[in-house]
C-alpha cells in the first residue's frame, strides 16, 4: 500500500522508496510543492482510500470562526478540514499571546474569539502556593495555565477543547491523546533515545533535539540544553536520576493536554521543572504512530515503510519557491533521520517512514463564497499557469497580479498579510465555505504554490 500511494502520485523516486524498503534508508521527506503532482490527484486519491485522512495540524484555540469559513488567513483549515480532504489534529504544546513576542497569535488562545470579536481571558499560573492571575507580559505554555470563567478557575486546554467539540462537522483529534493511547511504547521510544543521545556525534541525535524546551509552573517555558550527569539527566538545574524518569516526566507532560483537570491536582508535587518534547520527535511520531490513519487501531504499522501525508501550513510547510517550511530544512531532516533510524532498528512498531509534506496554503487560492467575483477572477489566473511553463509559474503569477491583483476582494488580499491569524477586530462576516474556481484541481502543487508566494509577494 505505501508503495502504492506513491506511485500513483508519481513520488517514488523521490522519496527512494526502493531504499526505504529495503529499510537502507529510514526517513525520506518529499515536499509536494515542489512536484508536477496535480491537486485533483492527490484529492481523489484521498477520497478513494477510506482508511487515509493525512492530518492537518493546527494549533489550541479559536476554531469557531475557522469552522465557519470567516477567518481570512486560516481559511485553509476550512478547506481541508471542512471538506474532508484531511483533519485537525491539535497540538497544545503553545503558548499565549501577550504584550511580547513568542505567544500564538495565530489561534489566539489566551482569548476567547467569535463572530471577529475578541475578549481576553483572565490567566493564573502557580506560583508555588497557589494559582494566581498573570498580566499579559509575557506569553504563558497553555497546559500549564488555567482561566477564569464565570467566577472559577478552569484549565485552559479543557475550556478551549470543549468549545472545539462543539464545532460541528470537524473531527478535532488531540495529538497528545495519540501518545497517550500508545503511552507505554512512546516512553520505551523516548528512553531509548535519551539514552542513545549523544551530544558530540555528527550523525546522532542531540538531547537538545528530543528535549528541546523546559517548562516551569508558572507558565514560562524556554530553549533548554539538557545534559549527562552520570546515569541521570539535568534540566536547567533539576537531576532526573534516569533516562527512563526524564522520558516518564516529558509522558507527565503530554497528559496534562489529555487530563487537565488531574494534572493540575498533582502540579504541587511535580519537579520544578519539566521536559517539552521537541518538535522533530513529535514529527516522527505523526508518522510512527499512523496519524494519516486515524481510524486503524493502535499497533499496527504499516509494511514495508510508512507513507506519512501530513498537511502542513505556513511555518512546516511555507510555499516554495518564496519559503520551504521548516521540515525541509537539511538540518532539520538531519535530525529527523537520526531520531528515526534506532527506533525502526529497535521496536517492531516502527517502520521506515515517507513523509509527504502537503502545503496546506494552497487552499488559500480557494475565495469565500461570499466573494463570487473572486473566484472568476483566479479562474483566469490558473488559465495563465497552465499555459506557462511550470518553472515560470511565479513569475506568471507575479506579473498577473500586477495587472489584476487591485480588482481582488479586500478579504481576499488580506489572507496574505504577513503574520495575520484569526480576524479579532470587531467586523462580523457572514459564514461560508470557501470555493474551488474552476480549474484549481487541474494545477499542480508546484503551481498553486508558486502563485500562494507571489501573492504573499506582492499582497502581503
């Protein structure tokens, strides 16, 4: 099957699915924007196979608006999500925005946001005696804090999940309940790791990259250089007297996303600091643990190799050719490797892995139906992609934006300011669903990708 996949969308060579499996290789990425591989494809392929569903990964927080196709920048959540092409999986591993930089700003979870309005919410944190209310000076890690509400204090991540299920038509999945439920093989992976982990090798794997931030009670959680000290482990100043008790620790973590309410009863007896996993891990467990498969029950990887879909948005998978995304970068594929490679040679539950980065922004050439000139409008430029030359496909996209990009609607030139997300100013739009002009599953991904940067090019 996961040779097949590949085939079809014409990605085997890229990803040497030959060598994978043979499981020479262990972790290959391929980013489909930057491949002839057309969107209607990949969709039809998504609908013919019941079983496959690639995540798309967004943040804790306002999904309200999202949900109902008026939230500018985010609307390709909408798209996909709402149009079954994939499924929010949340990840609560963020922080709230506040007066300086580092908080979410995109999902705004320090907030509650509806119908483009927002009110700030009332933030406590521990102090080491008691929950008490903090300012918005600095952002604050979302399992760690709690919110007032109607005169209580409430996890963060319980009130914002319960507003999420009550989204009708998205299948919001916690990406921390995905660990939970495989608990006992994810702490085995973790401890294997740390122990492996050794901060000189070249081609291993850093500590730094399995624990990348510490968290502390009161909400402040940084960068972190965790290191050996003898048979146990110290973070920022606290000894974890083994790998295992540092992998059990980072677990305690994740289950404060899952069970709030009981991580918050034990918060006075946890240590002083705790483990964050780290990005590159968390990317080889989407795909270890079967994400893309959100129905397959627990325990049963794929063969020969995993062929992960994952739909990423601006920061994981950005738009080439203007931004790549961070899990393009060779350093982070290095990593990613090197993280991937001792737990396929340990555990039988790992598989090599294939990981197919889909540009979720795409989507953001889709215009809200409340807008029907639009779509008529970016129906003309897919006509000038497809007649171009696919390396020339920015530039075209470029130079029809000079001629026409002032006649687009002012919601749809505003999906591409620079660091906008959830609308919060007060204006209230009616709820749609975005639209696909016609020809927008003829493109490919390489297209539709150089047209996305060059109207963050010339619009944002």
């Amino acid at each position: 099957m996961s040779g097949q996949l590949l085939d079809e969308l014409g990605l085997a060579s890229a990803v040497s699915a030959d060598a994978l499996a043979t499981g020479a290789k262990t972790f290959a990425p391929v980013h489909v924007g930057t491949h002839d591989v057309p969107i209607g494809t990949l969709l039809d392929l998504l609908h013919r196979d019941e079983d496959l569903l690639p995540p798309r990964t967004g943040h804790l927080g306002n999904w309200e608006d999202i949900a109902l196709g008026r939230s500018g920048p985010m609307d390709f959540n909408t798209a996909i999500c709402g149009g079954g092409h994939g499924y929010p999986l949340i990840y609560g591993f963020t922080r709230t925005e506040a007066d300086t930089e580092g908080g979410d700003e995109a999902y705004q979870p320090g907030s509650l946001i509806g119908q483009g309005k927002r009110d700030t919410l009332a933030l406590y944190t521990w102090d080491g005696r008691a929950m008490v209310r903090r300012d918005r000076g600095r952002p604050l890690f979302c399992p760690l804090t709690q919110a007032e509400v109607d005169g209580e204090l409430v996890p963060l991540v319980d009130l914002h999940w319960r507003r999420m299920r009550e989204i009708p038509g998205f299948r919001f999945t916690q990406w921390a309940a995905v660990l939970v439920d495989n608990g006992p093989l994810v702490t085995d992976m973790l401890t294997l790791l740390i122990e492996q982990a050794d901060a000189t090798a070249k081609q291993g794997t850093r500590l730094s990259e399995l624990i990348s931030h510490a968290a502390r009670p009161d909400g402040a959680v940084d960068r972190c250089d965790p290191r050996r000290d003898g048979a146990g482990y110290v973070l920022e100043g606290h000894r974890y007297p083994s790998a295992r008790a540092l992998a059990e620790a980072a677990m305690a973590l994740v289950r404060a996303l899952v069970e709030p309410a009981g991580f918050f009863e034990r918060l006075p007896t946890l240590p002083p600091v705790l483990p964050v996993m780290s990005l590159q891990l968390t990317n080889v467990l989407f795909a270890l643990l079967g994400t893309h498969r959100p129905g397959r029950p627990p325990g049963t990887p794929e063969r020969p190799f995993v062929t992960h879909l994952h739909w990423g948005a601006r920061a994981m998978a950005g738009c080439p050719p203007r931004r790549g995304g961070y899990l393009a970068r060779r350093s982070t594929v290095r990593s990613l490797r090197a993280i991937t490679a001792p737990l396929v040679r340990h555990f039988d539950a790992a598989s090599p892995v294939a990981f197919v980065l889909l540009p979720a922004q795409v989507f953001m050439l889709c215009p809200p139906g409340t807008e029907p000139a639009d779509a008529g409008l970016l129906a003309d430029l897919f006509g000038h992609l497809r007649a171009a030359r696919p390396d020339d496909s920015y530039d075209t996209a470029l130079a029809w934006l000079a001629e026409h990009g002032g006649r687009l609607s002012p919601y749809l030139r505003g999906r591409f300011r620079d660091g906008s997300g959830v609308p919060a100013g007060g204006e209230t739009r009616e709820a749609t669903a975005p639209v696909e002009p016609e020809g927008f599953r003829e493109l490919t991904f390489r297209q539709a990708c150089a047209a996305v940067a060059a109207c963050e090019e010339v619009l944002g």
